[in-house]
C-alpha cells in the first residue's frame, strides 16, 4: 500500500479522478480525519471535506503502482 496527499478541489476534477482511476483493477481509499470512503465513489468523495488535501490510499504494488502514480501525478500536492 502507499499513501499520496491529493486535492481534489473542483467537480471537474472529482469526476476526471474518478474516471482514472477506475481503470485500474484495485482499490483505492481516501481518508480525511476518521472518514474513510471508496475512491471510485463520486458520491463518496463529495462526502468529504474537499477544501483541503487528502490522503489516498493505494492497495496496489508493482508496475500496477508505478501506472497509478503516473495518472495520479496532476492531483498530487506536495
């Protein structure tokens, strides 16, 4: 599993994310505080408090990993 702070910020942006990374065949949690919700999950995310930056969970390893990073890359924050 890794951990990457992303901001997702806009609608625009929540359903570009969703659409990414639902082509990938593993799973994906975001956490804000003691929320944890599916990241595939429009619904899901708009649950959550979107004015800052959250932490996604990849349940991936490998070349799989190195794919997700690279799709991710844009919502990333420092």
């Amino acid at each position: 599993m890794k951990t990457a702070k992303i901001s997702l910020n806009s609608i625009d942006k929540v359903k570009a994310f969703v659409n990414e990374i639902s082509r990938f065949d593993c799973d994906f949690d975001l956490v804000s505080g003691r929320y944890v919700i599916d990241a595939k999950s429009i619904m899901g995310i708009f649950s959550l408090d979107l004015s800052k930056p959250i932490d996604l969970n990849i349940h991936a390893d490998g070349s799989v990993l190195d794919e997700v990073m690279a799709v991710i890359d844009k919502y990333t924050v420092a």
